[in-house]
C-alpha cells in the first residue's frame, strides 16, 4: 500500500485558516516592507544629517526608530515567524515545500535579521554616542541589510506562485532554478516600489509629531513626494509583474476576481496620491491620527487585496506548481525525485493511504458514509472551501440547494475525480468516497438528507463491491 | 505509527546538505535562543523585583534589568527563528503534525507574544529612569511575564506532542471522530517544563557577573553596588542551580518507560555537571573576577553550560525517535544544492561575522567611553569591509539571479 504523506487537517470554521494565514501575512507585509523602507531612509536621513551637519535628522531619526522598533521589528520580527506558524498549522505540506527548497535561503536571511536587529537599536540608541561617520557607516550597513531581508524573501514568494524557471527546475531541480525567475525580479520590483509608498505613510506618523514646524514640512513633503513617486513606479510596474505569470493565473484573474476588483484598486491608489498630494501641499494638516488612519486604509484597502490576489491565482497550486492546495501532490518533479500522489489517490483512495485516517473510517458503510464524507470534505476541500456557512468560499454555495446525492457524487466523480474542473485540483475519489462526500455535501444544505439517504435502500451505490471493481 | 508512516510523512524533496548539519545548527541556535529566554525571564523578574524595593541597589538594578529584557525578547524572537527552521527540515513529520493537532495554540502564541512583548516596552517607557522614581504600570511587567510562561509552555507542549507518535491519531480522530479544531494541548511534562524556565535563575545570575565586569570598564566607582551584584549573582546562581537541579532529576525520573535507562547515563550527568560547573565557576574565580577580562567568563562558561543541556535535550528526541520508533533524521535523503549550501556559510561566516563583530565591539566600546566615541582605525576597517561584503552578497544576487532568470 502507497502511503501519502498527509498530515492531519486543521480547520477553524468561522473564518478558514486559508483567512487565518492571510490576515497575519498581512500585517506582516505592512511591518515588515515599512521596516525595509525605514532603514533604506534611515541610511539616507543619516548620509544628509552628517553631510550637511544637521543634527535634527539625527534626532528625528533616533525618535522615529523607537516608534519603528516597536512597531516594525517587534511586530514584525514576531507575526515573520507567525506565517511560518500559521502556515504550519494550515498548509503544513505547503510550508514544508518552502522549507525544503530554500532552508539556505531562509538561514542566509537569518543573518541579516541578525544583523538588523542589532542595527535598528544601535540606530536609537547610539545616535549621540558615535561620532557622526562611524553612526553614519551603522546607518549604511543597517539600510543594506535590510533591503537584503527582501531580496532573500522575494524569491521564495514568486516560487509560492511557480518556480523561477519552470521547465528547468522541474526537469533538473536545483535551488537557483526555484528562486530566479522573470516572476522573481518583477515582484522584488513591485515591493520595492510600494516598500517607500509604505514607509511614506508610515514615517507621516512620527513627522506629525515633530515640534519644529519648519523641519516637519521640509520631512513631509518629502516623504510626500517619495510616498507619490513609488506608489506611481509600483503601479507601472504591474504590467511587467501580470506579464510574468502562468497562464493559469491570468484565467483566474479574467473569471474568478470580482468585477469591483480593478476599480477599486484604482481608486486606492488615487487616493494614495491624493493623500500625498494634500501633504505636500498643506504639511501642517497632517496629524498622527491622518497618518495612522491612512496606514490601516493601505493595510485593509490596498495589502489585503493584493495578498488576496495573490493567493487565488496560484489556484489550484500552493507551491511550485506541483503542490496542490489541498496538500497533495498533483504533479512529478523529476529533477527533486518527487512523484505525484494522484496515482497513489486513484488506486487506493484517501482512505486507505491517507495516514492518519481513522481506522474505523476505512470501511465506508451507509451508516458511516456521512462522518466519513465529512472527513473527506476536511481533507480534500476544507483548505480552499469552509464547511460552514462562514468564512472562505463556503463548499455549500458551490452546489445548488436541490442537489441530490446521486447528481453530486456525478459531478465529484466525473469532473472533479478526473481533474477537468478549473481552478480545482484533481481530487482522485473512489465511487464509495465520492458517495460519501456527496452525502456530506448534501447535508450542508440540506440538513434531512442524511436520514433519507439512511433509509433509501435501493438507490446507492455504496457497497463493498464497487470498492472491489474499482480495484 | 509505525516506522513507514513516519517516513512517509517526510517530504519528498529531501534537504539541501547533509542533514548532519541541520542537526548541529538546530542545537546550537536552540541553546543561544533558550539562553536569550532566560536571560529575558531572569531579567524581567529582578526589573520587577526591583521596582518595588526601596533600596537604592535593587533600584538601579531593576532599571538595567528593564533594558536588558527589552533587548532580550528581540534576540530571543530573532534567535528563535533559527532552531525554527532547522527543526523542520529534518524533523517535519514531528513538528508538523504536533502544530497541527494543536493549532489553535499555535495560532495563539503569535499573539500572546505580541501582546506580552509590547506589555514589556510599555513598561519599559512608563519606567524611564525607575531607580529615581516611584514604579508605573507594573501590572504590564506582570502581563509580560505570564505571557511570556505561557508561550514558553506552548512551545514545551509542541515540543512533547513531537515524541509521543504512538498518541498522534487518537488525539487527532478520537473514538474515530476527526476532532480539527486543534483546540487542544495533548501533552506537556511540568518537571521538563520547570527545568528550562528555572533554568532563568542561575543563568540570570551568572549574567549579573558578566554586567558587573562591563560596570568595571566603564569605571564604576560605585563598589557597593558591585559587591550587591557579586552576592546576588552568586546567590541566584547557587539556589536556581539547586533548583533546576532538583528538577533535571525529577524530569529523568519520569522519563517513559522504554526510555528510562537515559535517566542513568551519559547525557543527564554530562548536563547536570555543566550546570554545577557554570554556577560554581564565579565562585572558584575569587578575586580574579577583577582582573583582565576574567569577569567576562563565566558567561562564556555558563553558554558552553547551555549548550550541553541543548544537546542533552537533543538526546532525549533522539533516543525517543530513534532508539523507540526507528525514525533516524540523518537518513533523510539529500539533494546536494552547493551554491545555497555555500551561500549561506560565507554569508553566516564571513559577511555575518565581520558585521556582528563590527557593531558589537562599537557597541561595547562607545558603551565604555565617556562622550562621543570614536572608534579606531581597525575596528573602522572592519565596518568597511562589513559595507563590501554586502555590496558583493548584492551584486552576486543580481549577478546569478539576472544570469539564471534570462539565460
């Protein structure tokens, strides 16, 4: 018997853990691109601070690292390991992937955490300590270290959508041919971009609170005008980064995104530069309350949905484009010796060589079909679709209300089963499993169908002779 | 669970080096991490101890202690992501499924760190300068610490539920009814628990030294306050090595049965006799605590202590994986990548070394100087060649990235 190497599911039904995952690589985003673009201004403040003798970008600097400290490198020192966490605990097999392919990667980027952790305090708490070209020379080394933390980073992300190069990293393997790609280098350009746009917005909250008038506005209007002039770079440089992705991607963007999508993109960034605008103009009107507001609009408004974005149109995929999202293995990668499981799936089904499976689950009859459907649905679906009424992509909304057992287990076995669904994985189930799942399904929307398919007799299929003939 | 399942459960990819390697790496960066918890924990106790004592030196203590477990948690986080990494590369079927069965712990550690470390820094900044004035909000010290035990006892619980394979499909479909909640702790052992977390004590204690020997260099000329420092370090050391001892045994003693032979051997005595030794070392010093750089020492001692009980915990999973269930983590199968292999190393070794060292010794001596501090030509030369160093890791990036993307 083939085992598969699945771990257990975990599912939160009020939101889904694909949510739970989102919702904290989200503010990780927003902590740790402002992080990256602080230093990267840091670095610069400093240069002109020491060049042009001005001990006020010092201080600003000093003032701006202790609210940075905290808000950036705490925060987001802590929600980075908190993807890992959350992606264990959701995607424990997508994780894994990553991990396996780049763990080098992921250690050489611990270094330079290392190194910025240390940096950021030496940043706050050594201003007025070192002589100006040695605090300068810290500034530097912390500004490129970490801008490094992304370019280790970024590699890995684009290889969450596919690998660098495709063609070669599935025919040879190989770390360099997993992390570069056109896909790589255009979405380091995108993130490095609204890295400044971020930081602008961000860096508002400290400016605001700055006493001098005359040093606040020359800092706002520059912020202004970095914050402008990257959201606008960022913006162009979208083409590129759509003009990179498979063609899978671009049929989930035409078909499954909501038609307020691009508009509503539009307008966030309009009003990004129109924030931008208004502090250039009128410096003195921004507060740290305006700045903070417009921080939590570019989380919610403008991270959210592009995170969002980015995670749907890898379906079917979580990794590398062999790794389906529901855990599986849908496809060989002959350069790392790794096989599909979807064979493996056909012969024997999830119930017999899913390891964790409950024992008493492995025979299916007609008075366990629905807890064993159940125990399919958390498998196979519970990864993309919640059970429940909430959260994300509910299963139940996917099926009219009058479907019946039979016309689901057709649908699971002819399209689903053989992998001609869009954006769905092939989901290998035997006629006893789909019968199953259909059952469970069923009962989403209607809670009676489980009894009346107990007391139907004739109707199903389910026996132990459909399993054998499937054999 | 058998042998087989336990290896299906790997990924199939393999790993990139030797697994030897991240057997080594996972142990040492776990011993530096856990050393950062004590030093975290002990610090945040004496900050509070401190806060509310009337004398001077616990005062002044407690103000230095605040500082240092504000630096503390960002090393801990920092270092933690490390033995992070390395454990899942060739122990991802434990960890994995341990998280998973418990994922909404998992889930709630993030933010329980969260909520205790900013808890810490708004103590942090309502006690500026606490040795001078009355103590603010020690309510949020207090959150922070039981925060920080509780996160401290999930990452115990995960850690436990890795070596008990055997349990993983009860807890996961109890009487047959998958249960993915994760809403449950499966497992936990208070004495090993109590062993890392009171481990604090002497490991804080021995750091008191090391503080006194930086206060010596920076010309302290208050002797009274290096004697209190001298005496509780010792004190520390000498009762919570005491204790962690007390308990090391009690965790031996309720080792499973088919691992119970461990209690005996090599590894508990070897951790047990670094531990005494650690405490011991400051005491056997004398007077030369003050002289040269003796003072610094026994931290060096005391990290070698810890390192030592890293591999003996390091032992106990290998025991219970290998010597129980058959699992041997250095026959994961290997899919040799010497360019990220090689990477890593310069970069760990060569451009991480000469920055690290570059910004601590800047770091120590401006700490050391009075007014603005000027380093000299050397150590000037190292923080250039540190601002080389990562123009080259820039420009190779680019250079095989561009080469590998467009060729």
């Amino acid at each position: 018997m083939d085992l598969i190497g699945l771990f257990p599911t975990w599912y939160e039904p009020l939101i889904g853990s694909g949510w739970v995952i989102g919702l904290i690589a989200t503010i990780h985003v927003l902590f740790s691109h402002t992080a990256v673009g602080a230093a990267i201004l840091f670095a610069v403040l400093a240069y002109i601070g020491v060049r042009d003798d001005r001990p006020e970008l010092i201080d600003f600097i000093k003032k701006y690292g202790l609210f940075l400290l905290v808000f950036s490198y705490i925060l987001g020192s802590i929600t980075g390991p908190g993807i890992w966490y959350s992606t264990t605990v959701g995607s424990p097999r997508g994780i894994s992937a990553l991990i396996h392919n780049f763990v080098w990667k992921w250690a050489t980027e611990w270094v330079f955490f290392v190194i910025e952790v240390i940096g950021v305090y030496m940043m706050v708490y050594m201003a007025g300590k070192l002589d100006r070209r040695t605090y300068m020379k810290v500034a530097i080394i912390f500004g490129l270290t970490s801008y490094t933390t992304m370019l280790a980073i970024v590699g890995i992300l684009s290889f969450m959508m596919m690998p660098g190069r495709p063609e070669q990293w599935f025919a040879e393997g190989g770390y360099l041919y997993g992390f570069y790609g056109p896909n790589t280098f255009a979405q380091l350009a995108i993130r490095t971009a609204f890295m400044f746009t971020m930081t602008a917005v961000v860096g508002g909250i400290v400016a605001a609170g700055l006493k001098d008038a005359a040093f606040k506005q020359w800092l706002l209007r520059r912020l202004a005008i970095v914050g402008g002039l990257s959201a606008i770079v960022g913006m162009s440089l979208y083409p590129w980064y759509l003009g990179t992705l498979p063609g899978i991607a671009h049929l989930v963007m035409e078909n499954r995104l909501p038609d307020y999508f691009t508009p509503s993109i539009l307008i966030v960034l309009g009003a990004m530069l129109a924030y931008f605008a208004l502090t250039f103009i009128r410096p003195k009107i921004v507060t740290a309350t305006l700045a903070g507001f417009a921080t939590l609009a570019i989380l919610v408004l403008g991270l959210w949905p592009g995170e969002t974005v980015r995670e749907s149109v890898r379906k079917p995929y979580i990794a590398g484009q062999y790794l389906y999202s529901n855990q599986v293995i849908g496809h060989d990668v002959p350069g790392m010796g790794v096989k599909s499981e979807i064979p493996a799936l056909q012969k024997a089904g999830f119930t017999q060589a899913h390891i964790f499976w409950p024992e008493s689950q492995r025979e299916i009859t007609r008075e366990n079909a629905p807890e064993v459907g159940r125990s399919l649905a958390l498998t196979a679906c519970s990864n993309c679709h919640s059970l429940s009424d909430t959260g994300i992509r509910p299963l139940k909304n996917y099926f009219p209300k009058q479907a019946d057992i039979e016309g689901i287990k057709t649908y699971l076995l002819g399209a689903l089963s053989t992998g001609n669904t869009m954006y769905m994985p092939q989901i290998p189930l035997k006629e006893a499993e789909a019968e199953a799942l259909a059952v469970y399904i069923a009962s989403l929307n209607d809670p009676d169908a489980v009894s009346r398919y107990r007391a139907e007799s004739q109707t199903a299929q389910l026996d132990h002779r459909s399993d054998e003939e499937d054999k | 669970m058998d042998t087989a399942m336990l290896y299906a459960l790997r990924d199939p990819l393999g790993v990139p080096a030797h697994p030897v390697i991240f057997l080594v790496l996972a142990v040492l960066t776990w011993a530096l991490h856990i050393a950062a918890v004590h030093v975290l924990l002990g610090s945040s106790a004496l900050a509070i101890r401190g806060a509310f004592s009337a004398q001077d030196h616990w005062r002044r203590l407690a103000d230095a202690m605040v500082n240092t477990a504000k630096v503390a948690v960002s090393v801990a986080i920092v270092i933690g992501v490390a033995p992070l990494l390395f454990v899942q590369v060739i122990y991802d079927p434990f960890w994995y499924t341990s998280n998973v069965l418990s994922a909404w712990w998992v889930i709630a550690f993030i933010f329980i760190l969260i909520v205790a470390t900013l808890a810490l820094f708004i103590f942090y900044a309502m006690n500026y300068e606490i040795r001078h004035k009355k103590v603010r909000a020690p309510s949020a010290m207090i959150i922070a610490i039981i925060g920080f035990l509780v996160v401290g006892f999930i990452m115990h619980a995960l850690s436990v539920q890795t070596l008990e394979p055997d349990q993983w499909r009860e807890w996961y479909a109890p009487n047959g009814v998958i249960d993915a909640s994760g809403r449950s702790i499966h497992a936990f052992d208070p004495w090993r628990f109590g062993f890392f977390i009171l481990l604090s004590f002497p490991v804080i204690g021995i750091w008191l030294f090391g503080y006194r020997r930086y206060l010596q260099g920076a010309g302290e000329s208050d002797a009274g306050y290096l004697d209190f420092l001298q005496r509780l370090g010792t004190r520390l050391g000498a009762v919570g090595g005491v204790i962690s001892l007390i308990l090391l045994t009690l965790w031996m003693r309720g080792l499973p049965e088919d691992i119970s032979d461990f209690a005996t051997g090599i590894w508990p005595i070897a951790a047990a006799a670094a531990l005494i030794v650690a405490v011991a070392y400051p005491v056997l010093l004398g007077k030369r605590l003050d002289r040269g750089m003796w003072g610094y020492t026994p931290v060096l001692v005391a990290t070698v202590a810890m390192i030592v009980v890293a591999t003996m915990r390091e032992a106990v999973r290998w025991v219970t994986l290998f010597g129980v269930h058959g699992y041997n983590p250095l026959d994961y199968k290997i899919a040799m990548d010497w360019y990220s292999t090689g990477l890593f190393f310069l970069t760990f070794g060569v451009l991480g070394g000469t920055i690290v060292a570059y910004l601590l010794t800047i770091a120590w001596q401006a700490g050391q100087t009075e007014g603005t501090y000027t380093p000299s030509r050397a150590v000037n030369l190292l923080g250039t060649a540190g601002v080389v160093l990562l123009l080259l890791w820039i420009a190779q990036y680019f250079g095989f990235g561009l080469w590998t993307a467009y060729k």
